[in-house]
C-alpha cells in the first residue's frame, strides 16, 4: 500500500529529535491497541509534520481498525495540542490520537500502536487522515490497520464498552495531571464524555474545536487556552466590586431554571438557543419577583428558524425571533434536538412571552459585573462556538476555594505559590446546556479574556405574557427592613406610596439594604427578622431592630423592652400578639395587611415622642389591655 501525503515535508532523522529515554509513553492501556493478527498490516511513514496536513489512501481496502505509533512534542504547556481522525467514504469522521498539555505528562510523548475510535471500526473504507496541530510537532512512524476478512463476523467486543474504558482512562490521566500541575479543575464522566467524535461535530456546527477536557469538567476553575499566558489587568475600579455574584443565591431565593441537555435525545448544536432561554427564563422570574413554574421551548427557536442544529446561530438570532414571534412552553413544542417541522408548535398555546428589546454590553469586566447585577447575560466562547448562560463571577483570592461542588474529599484553595498565574483573575459563573453531570450540577466557573467572548448580550424591557401583567409584579418587603424589592426595572405604579424609590439590594437580609453599582450592600443598623412564629416568655431587653414579615408571628408574654436603635416593622402578613406581656419603649410601625393583637391584659407603652399610627388596610384587635 502507498501513502501519499499533501504538503510533504522534508524527512528529518528521528533519533536526533527525540531521545526516547527523555519521552513519555502515552495511551498505555490495552484498551487503546490494536491486537495482533495476521490480518493486520504495518506502513511505515517517518515523517515529521508541524503544521495541518492531511494523508490520503491511494489504495483503499475495507478496514477494521486502525492504530499509529510515533512521538509528539508540544511546544508549551497551555494553548498546544495534536489531533488526528480518520475520514471513511461516507466522510464520516473517526478519532485516532489525541494530546494536549492536561492530558500529557510531559511535552514530549512517545506512543505505540494507539487507536482511540479505531481501535474497533466497522469494516470501513479509509479515505484519508487529517492531522491537526497547534504549537505543536508530530513525527508519525508507522500506520497499523486491520484489513477485513470480507466475511461479516459477530464481534465478542462491545464498542460502547471500549469507549467508555478509554474515556475513563483519559479522566483518571486527567486528574492526575491537573493535580500534579496545580490546575484548578477536575475531570469526570459526563454526556459530553461519550459522544463520538462526529456526535461533537454535529454538536459544533461541524468542526470540533479542542476543547482541552472541558468536556469532561465536573468542578473548579477552567482556564481557556491562552489564559496562563496574561498577566492579570485589574481596572482602576476592580478593588471596588464585590468579589462574588451568583443568582443562584440572591434575596435568599435561586432565580435559575433547571439544567438542560441539548443532546438528548440526539446530538443537536442549540447552545445558542439554550444560552438565550436560559437568560429569558431568569429575567422572567426577575420581572414578575416571583419564582413561579416556567420552561420555553428550545425546540421552536431550532425549528421555526432557518438554523435548527447546524450550530451557526448566535444568541442574538434567538432574541430577534422572540422580539418578533413570541416563544411558547416546552409543554407547546416539546424539545427533540433535531429540526422539525415549525407546524408542530401547538395551536393554542397556554403561554406565550414577547421581550420588548436586548441590547450588547461591553466586553469589559467593569460592563459584564454591571450587566449581571441586573439579570444573567449571555456569553459566547468565540473559539469554541459555544454559547452559555452567564449568571456571576467569582473574583479568584488566596483562599479561595478551587473545586467548588466537586468532592469535599478533593477541597483545596487557592495559594501564591502554586496559583499566581490567576490570582486576581475573574472567574465567571457560567449556566451550561450539558445536563446535570457536567460540572457543579451543570454549573461551572471559567476564566477568559474578553478578546474571546462574543454572543454579549442582555435582555432589557418589558416582558409580555399571556398568563400575567405588569400587575402580577410582586413589590414586598421579605425581610422587614422597611426596603421593597420589585425585580427589574422602576418602581411599579401599584407599589404602595410608602415604599422608598431605592429597591433592596437584599430582602433576605434585614441588615443590607440598597445596591450600589459595585455590586456591595449599604449596611443596616442591626436586626432580625421573624418569619415564623416566636414566643418572648421572659423578662428581656432588646437593642436590634425586629421586622416581622409574611408568616411571622412575634408573641409576647413578658416585659420587653426596646432600647436604643430598637424599633419592630409589621409587614405584610406578620402579626405582632402582646399576650399578658408589656411591651416598653415601643417603637411600631405598621403597614396594612399586618395585624396587631392585645389580650390578656397586656399593655404596649410608646416610646417618648412617638406615637402608634395604624394604617388604613392594618388590623389591630384589643381584646384585652392597652395601648398609651
């Protein structure tokens, strides 16, 4: 058989380029070889190649497998890597070697007779090799195949089985490596894991870029290729910002929908209309102030759209059709990662939203935190094609935590000597289309630089619906500080007069209140808030403030006194009950829908200079006592 190559490259003699006992055996597993028999067939090639190229069969026999041996050299230890894949007649794509720095213990690797989806092939007829490399060198020695019998035999080997022993060898060599490198991510079995390697060109628009065993991520802090390089560039006003954000975790509730699979049931190249959903979903939440039951189809944005799974669309091609056409329920037009018909969409659709505008931030960290302050933004990786959801950051500090969410058995932190390359750095809080077992329950943490973000953009404006109004905005104050949340956007017409301009920066935290544009909290005097039912049976004397909101009901049934800065706020749905007790030095506001009861003979005594106000829609009901 003759190999015939493209943009031949002068041979150049091995042994003075790489000294064996200086090299690393790589793929040194059985799983990863070919086994010997007399079918199989041994080129060999002593070529040495440096940049693209790709090897054509000039003679092309029917194949059941394929392995090569020869010796790699990445040139650092970041942003290089080697590829190579086999194309068959109906260009179908096979992978037979692959290597970057995590996945190698050293720069220079030997391997021998290596096949990764050629190990076990279906009697296929090989048209060429294609050889990847960036910053990177190959010197192939020799091609192995096994030639076909011709006779259709039942394989005792089970592909599936393989692939799935391969990519666990891969993730344990992972792991090892990223420890031993100091790198701040772990490796896992995920769905991603075990796509085949043209499962990931249809899942890319149809080139897989390297993705550096993001694939395989379960945990940490993922640096893009290229980022170790950058010396961190703090803006003048970075000390400023709040050095973590997360809506997974704000006014005490988790503003985010669940986690999807884009390739369930089939391998579809829809980031971009899980990145854009994942944001609308959130901003929705966030309009109304109300976590409520709400899934939108990625299936219409793919299907009644020229883009379906090709993987070519933008984020903005997402908001453009919602803007025009409105997105229906998963319910209407249940996802099936593949293009269908548009007709398919229900008729009479029980919801429907329309976003009023979206807009492009800056891709600055300054622009981004501001954006996330308000919602989630979207956020593509330029040289992977891939969208996301972005939903915080964390700014990376000695003593950080590293693994966040992947084994408390594996918990380290961040520390000079082993991490100064990103000390400093921005780590965003990225919401994934993986499904659940990739990353931190489909949650990872990325850094890279804003050269290689696109998709940058932010939902603005109102929202209609066909199950809710700009009434159903929620304008409460949950923690009884006397600050309102309404979610997005100014202060709704139907938020009572009282209700401060300013929204709550917190309105689970009685002791935070309004929001600056670095994303810190104005600190309160101190307090606590009551929101379930608590009885005062002795003799005390209280200095904090006490906000007693939705469910909370303060009993009292002894001698309190307020002192100082004390005062007690009844919200909406909270019930203050002074039982036989005396309240001293009262200090109470009231605002209606809460309730005031005295019984028992018990007695609530003003503070000097102020005075019990009731408002119209309060309840106060004396059975027994007095108030003076």
């Amino acid at each position: 058989m003759v190999l015939d190559a493209e943009c031949h490259m002068k041979r150049i003699i091995l042994a003075l380029l790489f000294l064996p006992q200086l090299a690393y055996a790589q793929y040194r597993a059985n799983v990863f070889n070919l086994e010997s028999s007399n079918n199989v067939s041994q080129m060999d090639i002593k070529e040495t190649f440096g940049k693209d190229t790709t090897i054509i069969f000039s003679e092309k026999p029917i194949i059941s497998g394929l392995s090569i041996s020869g010796t790699a050299i990445l040139n650092n230890d970041n942003d290089s890597y080697i590829r190579i894949t086999l194309v068959d007649e109906y260009n179908y794509e096979f992978l037979v070697y692959e290597n970057y720095p995590a996945l190698s213990d050293e720069l220079t690797s030997t391997f021998n007779n290596v096949a990764l989806e050629t190990v076990l092939l279906d009697d296929i007829t090989p048209q060429y090799l294609k050889i990847n490399l960036l910053n990177a060198s190959l010197s192939l020695d020799a091609i192995s195949i096994s030639i076909s019998s011709g006779i259709k035999k039942h394989n005792t080997k089970n592909p599936a089985t393989i692939q799935k022993a391969q990519t666990q060898y891969i993730i344990d060599k992972l792991n090892a490596n990223l420890k031993k490198k100091n790198m701040t991510w772990r490796a896992g079995m995920t769905s991603i894991s075990e796509l085949t390697y043209s499962e990931k060109k249809d899942m890319f628009g149809g080139t897989v870029p390297e993705l550096y065993g993001f694939e395989h991520y379960v945990g940490g802090v993922f640096v893009m290729p290229g980022e170790y390089l950058n010396t961190p560039k703090a803006e003048s006003s970075d000390v400023e910002y709040v050095t973590e954000w997360d809506w997974r975790n704000r006014h005490g509730k988790n503003w985010m929908t669940h986690i999807k699979e884009q390739n369930f049931p089939h391998t579809c190249g829809s980031c971009w209309a899980h990145a854009a959903v994942g944001v609308l979903e959130t901003y929705m939440y966030l309009y109304y102030n109300t976590i409520f039951n709400i899934d939108l189809s990625e299936e219409e944005l793919i299907s009644c759209t020229q883009y379906g799974c090709g993987g070519n669309a933008l984020e903005q091609d997402a908001f453009d059709y919602i803007k025009a056409s409105g997105i229906v329920s998963e319910g209407c037009f249940p996802y099936t990662a593949q293009k269908e018909d548009c007709s398919k969409k229900c008729v009479s659709p029980s919801e429907q939203i329309f976003i009023e505008d979206y807009g492009y931030y800056i891709v600055t960290e300054d622009s981004m935190k501001r954006q996330l302050f308000r919602a989630p933004i979207t956020l593509g990786l330029n040289t992977w094609h891939h969208s996301m959801a972005c939903i915080g950051y964390k700014k990376i500090a000695v003593g950080s935590s590293i693994y966040d969410g992947y084994s408390s058995s594996t918990e380290e932190t961040i520390d000079f000597a082993s991490h100064a390359n990103i000390i400093g750095r921005t780590a965003w809080l990225v919401k994934n289309s993986f499904g659940l077992d990739w990353g931190n329950g489909g949650y990872g943490y990325v850094i890279v630089d804003a050269n290689n973000i696109n998709g940058n953009c932010f939902l603005k404006g109102r929202i209609t619906s066909l199950k809710m109004t700009d009434d159903n905005i929620v304008c409460e104050d949950a923690d009884g500080d006397g600050l309102y949340f309404w979610g997005l956007g100014p202060k709704p017409a139907h938020c009572p007069s009282w209700v401060p301009n300013t929204p709550d920066g917190d309105d689970h935290d009685i002791n935070s209140g309004a929001l600056d544009n670095y994303g810190n909290l104005e600190e309160l005097p101190t307090g606590k808030t009551i929101n379930a039912p608590i009885t005062y049976m002795s003799d005390c004397t209280i200095d904090y403030r006490l906000g007693v909101v939705k469910e909370g009901i303060l009993t009292i049934k002894r001698t309190v006194t307020l002192e100082e800065n004390a005062r007690i706020r009844v919200c909406e749905g909270g019930t203050l009950v002074v039982d036989g007790g005396t309240l001293e030095n009262a200090d109470i506001t009231m605002v209606p829908g809460s309730t005031l009861i005295v019984k028992n003979n018990g007695k609530i005594k003003m503070a000097t200079e102020k005075e019990f106000h009731v408002p119209v829609g309060a309840i106060v009901n004396i059975v027994s006592g007095e108030i003076n």
